[in-house]
C-alpha cells in the first residue's frame, strides 16, 4: 500500500492496563477521577477522540463508518488501573480537592476510590522546578540510583496491581529551560550522565529513561524536553518502546492551530498575533518563574511559525510579530481566561483584527488526551510500533518527530494522519479525499 509496509497483527488488549502518572495534580487527579466517573455511568468522555470519535472506512457511498474503539482494539476503561508519584504526599482525593477543578459533589461521590490513589516519593528536585516542594521525595546519592528506585516501583505496581501493561503519562510540573547538550546526544553518554550526576538530566528524563528500559511507553504532557533527546529515542528503539511528546494541546494552542490554518488556507496575511493568559492553579504558579515559562514559552511559539511557513509566504507571513504571555491570578483557579488578539490583512493588504476570548477549564481539556494517549499508546505497542509515534502529534503541542522532519502543527493534518494510521493498522485503505471516482469522465 503506498510504499508503505505492511502492519504487524495487533496482539489483543486482554488484561489490566496500568497507567503511571508522575504528577498527581490538576490534570492526573481530573483523569482518573473522570474515568472513574464514566465507569460508573455519571458523565460521557467528552473531548475523547478514543471514546466518542467515529472514523471513516472505505468511499462515502459505502457508508462505514464505526466508532473509533470498534474499529481498533483499545484497552477498555474498565481495565485502567492508576498509579502516580508526586513529591507532595496527598493522595487523589485530597488533590483533587486542592486542584479545585471538579466540584466536591463529584470528588466526595469518588472519594473511597480516590483515597486508594497514593503517589510514591517522586524523584524531585527544586534545581528543575523552584516554586514547589514536598517531603514526598525519594533518596540517592546518583541520578542512576534514582532511576533505579523508579524502576523498581514500575514493577512493584505490575505485579501488585495485576497488569498485564503498562503506560507513563508525565504530569508533573512544567521543568526548568534545558537545551539540548552532549549529555542528550547518545544513550552511552546519557548513562555516564546518570552516573555523574549531570544537571542537563531533570527529573522527567529519569522517570522517562526507567519507562523506557522496563518496556513501558513514554508520553510527556509538559514541555520539558524529558523524552525528546537522541538517548531516550535511542534506548526506545532499542527497547521497542513507543514514544510521544511533549506539551498536551488544549487551550490557547488549540485555538491556535485550528484559526491559524484556516487563515492561511484563504490566503490572509498575519502582522501580529499577541495571546494573553490569566491562570490561578499550581500550573500557572510554577509557569509564574522565568525559567519554566521559558519551556512553555518555546513551545506555545513553534506553532505559529511552521504553521504559516514564513519562507514559502514572505508577503503573507514574512513580518509576524507573535507574542505569548501568562500571568498567574489565583482568584481564577483552574478556570483560565486566553485572549487572542489577532491583527490579519487582506486584499490589497486592507487591515482587520479577530479577537478571541476564551474561557476555559484547563484541566477538563486535558483529561480527555491523557485517556486517549494512555490507550494510543498501549495499541502503538502492541501494534509493534516503537520510537517516536509521530501519528499522536493531534495531542501536542511540540509534536516529536524523526530528526529529519518538522513537525506537522495543524489540527486536521494531525487528525487525518491519526486517523490513516488506525486504517492502516486496520488493513483499510488510507483515505486522501481526492474523491475523483465518484464523477464521470475524469482522466484517461
Ligand atoms: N490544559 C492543561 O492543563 C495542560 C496543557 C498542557 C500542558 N500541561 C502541563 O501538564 C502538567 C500538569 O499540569 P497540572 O495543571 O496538573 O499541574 P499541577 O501543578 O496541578 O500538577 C503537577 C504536579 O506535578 C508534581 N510534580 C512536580 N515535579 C514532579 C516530579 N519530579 N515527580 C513527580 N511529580 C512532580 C507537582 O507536585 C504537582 O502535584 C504541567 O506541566 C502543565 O504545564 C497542562
């Protein structure tokens, strides 16, 4: 098909899946307290692409269209099982109480079950984030020993939970500002690192690095580099682990890569785009230092830029002056506030503005692409696929890619190449919409 090689056979998704959350907070408390809610029949997986998302097999005048966990053999919700770590010791429902995302009618209907969720001593540090502690923290004199220890509560939590398999989710808080240096570079040179204590490695890369060598797939929700470093791409390929990053979509970004396309499809220039945000949770504290917001700023940024490839439309494109800033308000909480002035031209170079004001619920977004990375994820491996998963850049914002490629940030590229690869996991056809077989008379 295309070039393209054949699928591996899927092995079936029999058993329990555990799903590791490094990082009990607003979005790992909303996740797991959300699938627990849908278990029990209390809400619908909205924002779901995995639970309430259909796909198109086939031409249109076939009319197949089945849901997406019908088609390809997802773990079912009833077989998640949650584990977490976090360097402050309460457990879900105490989190989730302090994240203030869900009402306490629903964290008290779910309290029992969330009282079970306790985080293990996280590996932590405040060198990566300064604007939190917690005695919940584990001990070692090495970086290599602290991978160690996280391996070892890896198979802990398999045996004693029962899991067939297992996932990692990163979300933790947002790291400090790392550039990629020499330690990153190869797997050798990374291991010495753990050795020697470096301080190019953070946190999130030992939590990644002990995934990865117990054979659980990786996906990181912030946008650290964690993951997203020739070792850990390396170890994976090695390990045939599959691999996601970084930066979860929700939001403003979001926005972003839906408008920006449409813009640029009609042809319409950009002089400036300026995103603002007001944001009260732990998330817009830590974002609040200059060196986490210098992570989160890089990566809110890229998308503009390959989105409306500046090179290839210099009279459209050629003079964006774009602009990302967050301001932490607690009085808000979980409920931010994105507003988006954008300054467009068009014909004759005319001057219009778009406003947006966007009142979100941050956490709400995101729950949603932890449950379908968790289940992606797991298909991924037992599709046989292993690396960097390219095809789950719908979720990110700074999507992984192979070294060679740039990343694809707009919204429906992302879905329709999600979804080819379901089809094509599937045996179906990929679909391109060129649809010329449906009229009379075209071609030779
Ligand atoms: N819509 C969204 O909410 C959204 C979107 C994109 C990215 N993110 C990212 O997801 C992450 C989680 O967001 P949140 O709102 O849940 O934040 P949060 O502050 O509520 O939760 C983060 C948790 O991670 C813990 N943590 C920090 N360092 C850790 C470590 N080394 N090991 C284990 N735990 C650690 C913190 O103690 C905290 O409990 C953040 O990095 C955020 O930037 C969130």
């Amino acid at each position: 098909m295309d070039g393209n090689p054949t699928p591996k056979p899927i092995v079936p998704a029999a058993g329990r899946l555990g799903v590791l959350l490094p990082g009990l907070g607003a979005v790992a408390t909303t996740f797991i307290a959300g699938v627990e809610a849908i278990r029990r029949g209390w809400g619908k997986p909205i924002g779901s692409l995995t639970q309430m998302g259909t796909i198109r097999l086939g031409k249109r005048t076939e009319g197949r269209t089945p849901l997406i966990r019908e088609f390809v053999p997802l773990a079912h919700l009833d077989d998640l099982v949650f584990g977490a770590w976090d360097p402050i010791p309460d457990d879900a429902y105490r989190a989730a109480q302090v994240a203030g995302v869900l009402t306490n009618e629903h964290i008290e209907a779910l309290a029992d079950f969330l009282k079970q969720i306790r985080p293990m001593p996280a590996v932590f540090s405040r060198e990566y984030v300064r604007k939190l502690d917690g005695p919940n923290v584990k001990k070692g004199k090495t970086k290599r020993e602290l991978a160690e220890q996280l391996r070892e509560d890896i198979r802990r939590f398999r045996e004693g939970k029962g899991c067939r398999r297992l996932v990692m989710l990163w979300c933790g808080s947002t790291e400090v500002y790392l550039i990629p240096g020499p330690v990153h570079r190869t797997l050798d040179a990374f291991e010495r690192g753990l050795d020697s204590n470096d301080p190019a490695i953070a946190p999130s890369m030992l939590y990644a690095y002990a995934a990865i060598q117990e054979g659980v797939p990786f996906a990181n929700g912030a946008p650290n580099l964690t993951a997203d470093i020739p070792a850990l791409a390396e170890l994976a390929k090695e390990k045939r682990v599959p691999i996601a990053g970084k930066d979860f979509k929700t939001g403003q970004t979001l926005m972003k890569t839906i408008l920006a396309p449409g813009l640029k499809a009609r042809m319409l220039g950009l002089t400036g785009w300026f995103s603002a945000n007001i944001l009260g949770n732990r998330d817009g504290e830590v974002l609040d230092d200059p060196e986490s917001f210098k992570t989160k700023e890089e990566s809110k940024l890229g998308v503009l830029e390959r989105i409306l490839q500046p090179d290839l439309y210099p009279d459209l494109y050629g003079d964006v002056y774009h602009k990302v800033r967050i301001h932490y308000y607690p009085p808000r909480g979980d409920n931010k506030e994105g507003w988006d002035n954008i300054d467009l031209f068009g014909w004759l170079g005319y001057p219009m503005q778009l406003k947006i004001d966007f009142l979100c619920r941050d956490s709400i977004l995101a729950a949603p692409l932890v449950l379908d990375l968790a289940l992606f994820l797991d298909l991924a491996q037992r599709a046989g696929m292993h690396g960097i998963q390219e095809w789950l850049s719908f979720y990110f914002k700074s999507p992984m890619t192979a070294p060679e490629l740039y990343p694809e940030h707009d919204l429906f590229i992302q879905l329709t190449k999600l979804k080819n690869t379901l089809r094509w996991l599937m045996g179906e056809e990929p679909i391109t919409h060129l649809g010329v077989e449906y009229y009379e008379g075209y071609g030779r």
